[in-house]
C-alpha cells in the first residue's frame, strides 16, 4: 500500500510541476487561465481564486491547464481578445507548450542541487571481492585495499576506477592503494571484456576484476560544485533518456522495457524505504523522462503542440482546425496504445516475472 501512496505523491509532483510550467508561462505572455486541474475524471476538490479555478480530481495520472481561446471553436469577445490564446501569435504559444517539459527538467536540477548540498552517500574506493583468474588477483590486490589513484588520477569515490580505466591509455596502468598505512604502486594489465549497458548495446569495457566493499561516506558539497554536479546529472540523464528512446525505436531495446504506473509505484515505494534522498532521485529521474517524453512530436503531447507552432512561424500561416483535429485524434490512439502496452508490461512483470 505504501508503494501506492508514494507512487501517487511522485506523479502528482510531477504533473503539478509540468502543468505549472504551462500555467506560469501563459500568465506571463498575457493568456488568460480558466482551469488550473491536477487529474482527470470527477472533481474531489475545486475553487476560484484571481479568476482561475483551481480543480483536483479523482484520477491522478495526468492533468491540464485550460486557456481562454484554446479551441477555435469556443467564442471570445472582442474585449477578451487580447487575452486569448487561440489570437497570439505561433512564437507565444509554442514557449507556452515547451515550457511544461522545461519545468520537469528544471525541477530535476533543483531536486539534484539540493541533494549534493544537503548531503549523499558516496561509496568509498575499498576493495571487497578481488575475481579469480582477473589482473587485479595476479596483481596482488587484496580485499581492503583502498585505491588512491589510476594513471596518477586521484580516486574519490568507487566509480571514479572504471571512469579512470575506460580513460587510461592501451597497456598496463599504475595503481597507487593503501594497505595497513603503506602506500603501494602496482603495474596491472587490465582485460578487455565484452558486455551489454543500460541501451543493450554491446560494448567493450576494461576490467580489472574488482568490486567494491560495502562502505560509505556522506558527502556534502558547496554550493559552486552541486551546481556543477546536478547540471552533469541532469544533462547525463537527458541524454540517456533520448538514447533509450531512440535504441526502443530502431528495436534495439525490447518494448518489454516499456513500464507503466505500477511500475513507478513499484519503484517508489522500494526507493522510499532506502531513505528520502534516494526517493527524491527517483522522482527527478521520473521528472527528465517526462520531459522527454512530452517533447515527442506526438499531436496531445507537448512536442505536438511544438511541431504545429514551428510549421505555422516557417510558413507564416495558420494550419487549419480540421487537420489539428485529424491529427490529434491520431496522437491519442497513439497514446492509449502506449499506455495499453505500459500496463500489460506491468501485470506480465507483478503476475508473471516473479
């Protein structure tokens, strides 16, 4: 049930942020909001404050913001033009739709930003299990070493060994680690192995034959480097999440992978139990994706409303109501389709995968 709750409270920031991204930027160029709604389906909670009603509904997967003119077909008086959306011109109204996905994305930094200041568990360089038969055991690497540095390279943390190795140059390369207060250099030739990443693309990676003792550090950092960090996270992020989509597109990563709500409340509610940071990295994970995702050139998404906007400012002519209507009935199969494939991928993974 937890997971549920969690999960719920995840998509609910995420959406709240997005559509406050559309909300805010509307404002700003002068288009008037008539519905600020968090949810689908029937009201649970609505008022009226500055001439926006405010609503929460029942089914929290997604929400909206409603603007006066939106449709072409809605009537606007001649006194309410300048405030209608529809009468704006195509520059206005495509920062109106780019403006949810940047908010998620802006939100992500944010999230990131405030763990590295606040504080997050670095795992330390210490040497756990040393393979058999790999140049670290013919080497002599023992189990408790603490590796200084690669090539000269200081190690601050785990992932800094395989940065560092990938980095190194063909041939054998220099280890400076500690053990029982000496420090020690050794000369390891490190194996070349091949083996699948995250987008399933089969890569070639140099080895050592190490992994790392469970040991930790928090480490907090000022204000100057987590916004160095959290932009590296950030855009690191982004550019796997365009990746991926790309690799599920050309057939290179199963459409299995594909996951729904209950996968997110799956992953929330886990995330949750190892504490609030980790929680929050996950919601800013989430966060990016979304972003992505609604860029899509998909009529109902963002990127719909982006592509419609860019062909009207390059030929300087209005696209006409029944094509956006032909095409966004188009979007939407589109979309019950995905999401039909989200969920199915779901129940196969709870019911099946277990």
């Amino acid at each position: 049930m937890s997971s549920v709750v969690y999960g719920i409270i995840a998509i609910c920031i995420l959406i709240l942020v997005h559509e406050l991204g559309h909300f805010l930027m509307a404002r700003l160029l002068g288009v008037r909001v008539l519905v600020f709604s968090l949810g689908f389906g029937r009201r649970l909670l609505t008022f009226k404050k500055g001439g926006v009603e405010y609503v929460i509904s029942a089914f929290p997967l997604g929400g909206y913001v409603k603007l006066l003119g939106e449709s072409e077909e809605e009537p606007v008086s001649e006194q309410e033009m300048p405030f209608s959306y529809a009468h704006k011109p195509p520059h206005k109204k495509l920062l109106i739709a780019l403006s949810g996905p940047l908010f998620n994305v802006i939100f992500a930094f944010l999230v990131f930003y405030f763990i590295c200041l606040s504080g997050y568990n670095v795992l330390l360089p210490y040497v756990g299990k040393v393979e058999e038969g790999y140049p670290a055991s013919e080497a002599g690497i023992k189990e408790g070493d603490l590796i200084l540095s690669v090539d000269g390279k200081e190690i601050r943390e785990w992932f800094d060994i395989s940065a560092h190795l990938s980095e190194a140059k063909e041939g054998p390369i220099l280890l400076k680690i500690l053990r029982d207060g000496i420090v020690h250099e050794i000369a390891i030739l490190p194996k070349e192995i091949e083996q699948k990443n995250i987008l399933g693309e089969t890569i070639r990676r140099r080895v050592i034959g190490i992994s790392p003792a469970s040991r930790f550090v928090e480490r907090r950092e000022d204000p100057l480097t987590a916004f160095r960090t959290a932009s590296y996270q950030t855009v690191g992020i982004l550019s796997l999440t365009v990746k991926g989509i790309v690799k599920l597109i050309e057939g290179t990563i199963s459409p299995r992978t594909i996951g729904g709500p209950l996968t997110i409340f799956e992953i929330a509610g886990r995330e949750a139990k190892e504490g609030k940071r980790r929680l929050l990295s996950f919601v800013a994970l989430i966060s990016i994706n979304l972003a992505v995702i609604n860029l899509f050139p998909i009529p109902m998404l963002d990127g719909g409303h982006i592509l419609f906007h860019l062909i009207e400012i390059a030929s300087r002519r209005s696209i006409s109501l029944r094509w956006v209507q032909i095409s966004q009935k188009i979007g939407l199969g589109i979309l019950i389709c995905l999401m039909a494939l989200a969920l199915f991928n779901d129940f196969l993974r709870i019911f099946f995968e277990r």
